[in-house]
C-alpha cells in the first residue's frame, strides 16, 4: 500500500502512495506536456513491480474499507509524513473524498499533494477541502497545457511544469515569490529527456535527476513539517515537474 522514502529521502519518515501512471481514466487532468514528461510513467515502464504496486493500490482503494485500511497502516507505521500519487491522481469526486476524510481522521500526520485534478470542478472541491486542514498541503500542478488557474483559494500553492528555459505561464500568471527567492539549489530547467537522449541513462540522466529529486523532496519534507510559507514558495520556484518527479520510494 504506502511505500516507505529511500534513506536519503526522509527515510521512514516519509511514505507515498501511489497509482497507475499516464491513464486519462486516472490522471484526471492530465495534459500533453505532463503525459510526455512524466517521471512516474517512465518509472513504471522501466519497472514493473512499481507498476502491479501501483495496480494493486488502484483496486484497494475502490474497496469500501479502504480509508480504515489506510488509516491503520499508517498508525502501526508511524508514519509522519504521506506523499500522495507520485504517480496517477484523483481519479474521481469519491476517492478525493476518501482521502480528504483520511486528512481529517489523522490529524497529526502531514499530506502533500501536487494534483492536477483541480480541472475537475467536482474534484477540486475535494481539494479546496483539503487545503483547509492545517495537516494537508497542496500544490496545483500547472504546465502549457493545462493554463493557470483563473482563481485559487489562498492556501492553494501554484507548481509549474517548466518544458524548457523560456516556458512560462501566459498572461503574467506566473507563480512569484512575494519576498525575495532564496538561493536555487537545483538547475533551472528540468532535462530529463535530454539526459535520456544525449547524454546517456545511466551516466548523466540517472544521477542528475537524482539529484535534482533528493533535492527537492528535501525541501517539501522540510516545509510540510514546519508548515512553513517560505519553504512553499521555494518550491514554487523550483522549476520543472513538481508533481510526478518527486519520487520517494522509486529512486534507488
Ligand atoms: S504528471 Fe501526473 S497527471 Fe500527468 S501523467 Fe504523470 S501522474 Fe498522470
């Protein structure tokens, strides 16, 4: 079901869950700039066991038991901190309330969600829930596809999915940073698929992009348990695919 983050991210402190990848039945929301770029489905193809995982955690969570379910498995686990869908999405009004329930059950534990399930009015209500609980913090995956946005709740925070260097939000939209930015520690521009073609798997594209996640996940971890605003808009300004990049339990 959740699966725990490698040592290097957050270790046990840190679990995701996780569902099947690049499916318009599941990625609600879905675009063609995140169905191309997306860490999770190169992942699933590249391994198999993550992806019968992910099919199995698919079919749990259509059970009717399946919020006690994970309400227990995070409790025996002490689990801190819950990363949801690394891969897939919120597929439907009802499982967003499963979770949106599972949030409030628990209120001690701390969720972190990037979705692009926001396009969904019926599922965005679920979200904009969610973002009312002091334990839940949620990002709206955004990219050329998929716009920004007309309006966003206020604790709503905006995550871009950055193609390439001059890859920007139309209409002076751009996620900004009210105060000053700290200092980036990952590349402006996220080359996964460079790395992929030019450089090598193995020998550039596997370890930058390591990188990069440990990074980043790094940071979300920090700001989901401090709850801290200035951490979140760090991570807004880190570019490339906040959603589906930041693979917990997947990186080696
Ligand atoms: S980025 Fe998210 S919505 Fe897009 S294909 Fe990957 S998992 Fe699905």
């Amino acid at each position: 079901m959740l699966t725990p983050g490698n040592k290097k991210l957050g270790g046990r402190r840190i679990w995701g869950f996780s569902l099947p990848s690049g499916r318009p039945e599941i990625c609600t929301g879905m675009s063609a700039q995140c169905h191309e770029h997306c860490y999770a489905r190169q992942m699933e193809r590249l391994r198999p066991a993550v992806l019968a995982r992910y099919e199995k955690n698919l079919q749990l969570s259509q059970l009717s038991d399946f919020e006690q379910r994970v309400r227990y498995f995070i409790l025996n686990h002490e689990i801190a901190v819950v990363r949801l869908h690394v891969g897939g999405e919120f597929y439907s009004p009802v499982y967003a309330r499963k979770w949106l329930r599972i949030m409030r059950r628990l209120p001690d534990v701390r969720f972190f969600v990037y979705s692009r399930a926001w396009r969904d009015d019926h599922i965005r209500a679920a979200l904009e829930r969610m973002t009312q609980l002091p334990n839940c913090c949620l990002w709206y995956s955004c990219d050329k596809g998929t716009g920004v946005p007309g309006s966003v709740t206020p604790r709503v925070r905006l995550a871009w999915l950055m193609t390439d260097a001059n890859d920007r939000p139309a209409g002076g939209r751009q996620p900004h940073l009210p105060h000053p930015a700290p200092a980036p520690t990952v590349p402006n521009t996220c080359r996964w698929r460079s790395c992929l073609s030019r450089r090598g798997w193995l020998a550039e594209g596997l370890p930058h992009h390591l990188r990069l996640l440990r990074s980043m996940l790094a940071t979300s971890a920090r700001g989901a348990l401090a709850n801290s605003p200035a951490t979140a808009r760090a991570i807004i300004a880190l570019p490339g695919e906040l959603h589906s990049d930041q693979s917990i339990h997947d990186s080696p």
